[in-house]
C-alpha cells in the first residue's frame, strides 16, 4: 500500500477515523529533510500493509490541520490510534527509529 496524500478536508475521513493505526509525515515541497525520509516512508507503508496507515499531508496547501496540531517544523511525523496522536517524530531520523515508533504503536494496539 503507498502513502495516502490527505488535505485538510480528508483529514477526518483517513486519519481520525480510521480503524488503523496511521502514521502522517506533516512535509512541503521545499523541505529537503522531508525529501529524505519520503522513500523511508514509501518502504514502510508496503512493509505494514493492512496493519498500518502511512499518510502524507502538504502543510503549505493544508495549514488548518498543520497548526491545529501545532506543527512547527517538518518533516513531524505523527502516529494516531483512535483518533489521537500517540507518538511524534520530528526531523529527518533513521528508518529504524520509524520502525521502531510503529512497532511500539502496534505492539500497544495488539494488548488493547
């Protein structure tokens, strides 16, 4: 499964109702950090296929949810269950340490 481009208007529908646990790399067009985590991204969405949501959403073209979850600097990577943000990530960080985020998210919804 690719990463899902969200919008401000989609935000609800694909994020804070979905079933899955979803990951969103807050990103612009101008960031090269953002750039560099983007194929980490990518890899990880096909890896948690069905058991992950992976997300991209433009903070130039949607600043509403950008500033509703106080995104100051990108990439931020947020980890949503149910609704909620449940883990964060800031900067452009190794995929092992995504990796890492996810299983703990899933490892948490698993003894839920």
């Amino acid at each position: 499964m690719a990463t899902v481009s969200i919008s401000d208007d989609s935000f609800k529908a694909e994020v804070l109702d979905s079933e899955l646990p979803v990951l969103v790399d807050f990103w612009a067009e101008w960031c090269a950090p953002c750039k560099m985590i983007a194929p980490m991204v990518e890899d990880l969405s096909n890896e948690y296929d069905g058991k992950f949501k992976f997300t991209k959403l433009n903070v130039d073209d949607n600043p509403n949810t950008a500033a509703q979850f106080g995104i100051r600097g990108i990439p931020t990577l947020l980890i949503f269950h149910d609704g909620k943000p449940v883990e964060q990530v800031v900067g452009a960080v190794p995929k092992n340490v995504l990796k890492g985020k996810v299983d703990d998210v899933l490892t948490k919804v698993s003894v839920a």
